[in-house]
C-alpha cells in the first residue's frame, strides 16, 4: 500500500476527469436546443454542485487521508497508534460527498482520533462548519422544517428538522456562553467595550412577550436599545436598533445581557440616557440598577390606554360617560399633572367590583409611576415617550419566528433560536461564526 506523504498539488487524474466529465455535460445541456433556458441552467447549476463535490471529496481525502506517522500522542498522556483509513459521508454546502481521512486509536484509553473531523467542525455529526451556519441562518428565520425545504430546494443540502434544531441548540448555547464571558469580564472591568457611537441619545426600551413552552406559556424579556436624531418636528427618530431577547427565567441573565449590548452602544459614552417602558415593576428594577443615570419615562401609550380600561370599567363599554372622564385624564396625564390625575381617580365611586379593582390597580400604577410622568419636559426636550420601538421588536424578534399556530418550545431551545437571531438582526452574525469558521 502507499503511504501518502503530504498532499498533492496537482489535480488528480481521476477528479481532472471526474470534472471534464461533468463540464461536458453542462455544455451539451447548453447547446440542447430540445432544452429550455431554464432548463439548461438548472441543469449547469446542479452539475456544478457535484464538480464541487468531487474537487472537495478529493481534496479532503488528501488532506486529512494520510498519515501523520505511526503514532500520534493522546490527550491521556499515552500514544495513539496509526489504524488504516476510514471513508465517512459528511454533508457539506455542496451536498453529501464521502471523504477518507486517517484514523488512530489509544491503546490506553481507548481514545480515537480521525484526522480532519476537529479542523472541520464535525464534532462526532456529519455537516461541515459553512453547512452549520447555512442551515443555523435559514433557520433563524424560519421554523425548521421549512428550513429544511428552502435549504433542499435552493443548494441540495439535505437534513431533516430535528438535526437542524439540534444544531441550533449547540451553536445558540455556544453564542449564550461567549456573551456571558464577555458579560463576566465587563463585569470584572477585564474588559472594556469599544462604544459604537459617542455624545448620542440612548434609548433603552423594555417588554415582555408570552411564549408557549411545552407546558405553559412563559414570558420572554426583551429590550430594544436604539440611538436617535431629531427628525422635522423636533422629536427624536430612531436610527440603528438592537435587540435583547431572553427566554431565561432568570431575570439577572437578562439584566446583564441588557446592561452588555447598552455598554456596546456606548451607554457611557452617551449624551443623555433614556428608559422607556411601560410600567411592569421588574423593568424599573433593571432600569435602577443597570442605568441609574437614565431618564425614565412611563410609556405613553400604555398609560393613556390604562385611563380608557379605567373609564370603560367604571362607567360601562361604550358610553359616552367613559369615554369623556378617559380623555378628559389623557389630558392631564399629557399635562403630567399626576396629582390630578390620582385625585380624579380617587374622587371615582365605581358600584361593581370590576371598577373597583380598575380603580384600585390604575390609583398603585401611576402612584408608583408619578415621577416618569413628566411629559410637557419630555417633549421640550423632542424625547420619545412611547416604547413602540420594543413593541415592534417583540414581533419581530420573537412573534414571527417563535409564537406560530402549534409551536411549542423548551427553553433551551426557544434561547438558542432568540441568540442566533438576535446575532442575525443585530448585525453581528460574522463575529460568532468568522473565528470558528478561521480556527481551523
Ligand atoms: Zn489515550
């Protein structure tokens, strides 16, 4: 038998004609006058896949089917010794294709090392790294079975649903683990973050959305974080956005990925620092601890909508009674004269005990909300006082990719598919997978 030495560098001969073969048979579709256009490049299409394939199967049969020596040393401190060669079938971008790469075994432990499978990603499954990040990229997008025919359709990568969501997983737990240890070292002041932005408008906004795990609905935190710029009538417009989103039960895992992408927009390099939410305790408690400099706003549109649940509650759906003490409060809630504002709710007499508790909950929310209230201010200074930028993400982020008729998630697998497709929607989707696509 013949021991390869090293590889190659001229094209073998079979592949040369492997690969003229095909390249014959593009033509011949393309002169095809029987042949429709489309035809014929679909047909060139498909031919040229499979002269990757052989040019690739080649290729990695050279480089990893040879032999490093007879022994190589094991991780257990042993040697490992040269077995043969074993030919597997892995899928790549360019389909399946079978490649033979040099197999050893530890005498010690048991230990067995096939040249090629660490370099390429493989990790014990058959797809190579560029096909993970195909396959992990449709499926951020959409559900994973229509993943599954996109991807089929478009390059002739084969896989079935339940490889592509356990792909997912790895690589979004991977993605949730690199954020945390960048999170400890912001933490640690190991690290420190290159703001993207300096001297700007910071608006972090916060919500929450439900999602359906396998046994409940469970809820989902996000917050969307933008800088902004005066548009034609002075108030603030949103400009570059990026998202948070959290499945964690845990709210100090979102409170640090939170604190984590604001420092990345420049939190402490910015002019003004905002908070925008609706009134849920828990944000403001974020908002405390992790931006004690910002200003926070109560979300206007939430809080006016709470006055019309007030009025319809009290004085009946509908009426006319309802709908003038309602806008009649909107305007003092616009005057941010809260004082009034929970005067003429206390001054409230509701006879059922639907509009007593309306009164009851609405008099705590803006007792506890009377200082993000100040509006006129807000507005002289042309800031957002509505939190739509969250409400838009919350559809985008995870509505239309996590909350379709008959999901049901677990919460690993519901984070892995928010981390890879905030990484997608973030802009940010070569940081993760350019190092580990290079590392080999
Ligand atoms: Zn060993």
């Amino acid at each position: 038998m013949r021991v390869p030495q090293g590889p190659s560098d001229v094209l073998p001969q079979v592949v040369q004609q492997a690969v003229l073969a095909l390249a014959e048979k593009m033509w011949t579709a393309l002169i095809d006058d029987r042949e429709s256009a489309a035809a014929a490049e679909e047909q060139v299409a498909g031919l040229s896949r499979q002269v990757g394939q052989e040019v690739l199967a080649a290729g990695l049969s050279e480089r990893y089917g040879r032999q490093h020596g007879p022994r190589r040393r094991c991780d257990c401190g042993a040697q490992q010794r040269f077995e043969g060669y074993r030919t597997r079938q892995i899928t790549t971008v360019l389909g399946p294709l079978p490649y033979r790469r040099a197999y050893y075994r530890c005498l010690a432990c048991g230990a067995v090392y096939y040249a090629g499978e660490q370099a390429m990603g493989l990790e014990g499954g058959c797809f190579s790294l560029p096909a993970q990040e195909a396959i992990s990229l449709v499926c951020s997008e959409v559900p994973f079975e229509r993943a599954r025919v996109l991807l089929h359709r478009l390059s002739g990568l084969p896989f079935v649903a339940s490889q592509a969501e356990h792909l997912c997983q790895t690589h979004g737990q991977r993605i949730g683990q690199a954020q945390q240890q960048e999170c400890r070292q912001l933490f640690a002041g190991e690290l420190e973050l290159v703001p993207e932005q300096r001297d700007h408008r910071l608006y972090i906004t916060l919500d929450a959305t439900k999602t359906r795990f396998r046994d409940d609905w469970h809820e989902t935190r996000l917050a969307a974080i933008y800088d902004a710029l005066p548009g034609r009538d002075g108030i603030d417009e949103p400009q570059r956005t990026t998202t948070v989103a959290c499945a964690r039960r845990h709210l100090e895992a979102f409170g640090q990925s939170l604190y984590q992408e604001a420092a990345r927009r420049g939190l402490d390099h910015a002019r003004e620092v905002m908070v925008v939410a609706d009134g849920a305790p828990w944000i403001w408690n974020q908002a405390a601890e992790h931006f004690p400099q910002a200003t926070q706003i109560l979300d206007f549109y939430h809080a006016s909508e709470r006055l019309h649940t007030v009025g319809r509650s009290v004085y009946g759906e509908g009426t006319k009674a309802a709908r003038e003490w309602a806008e009649r409060n909107v305007g003092h809630l616009s005057a941010g004269d809260w004082k009034r504002l929970l005067c003429s709710l206390k001054a409230l007499r509701p006879r059922s005990a639907e509009g007593q508790e309306a009164v009851r909950t609405a008099l705590g929310y803006f007792h506890t909300n009377r200082q993000r209230m100040d509006y006129p201010a807000y507005r002289a200074r042309g800031l957002h006082i509505g939190s739509g930028v969250v409400e838009a993400a919350c559809k985008c982020v995870v509505a239309t990719r996590c909350k379709r008729t008959g999901m049901r998630w677990t919460e690993p697998g519901v984070q892995a598919i928010l981390s890879l497709r905030t990484l997608l929607l973030n802009d940010r989707w070569d940081e993760y997978w350019q190092p580990i696509k290079t590392a080999a």
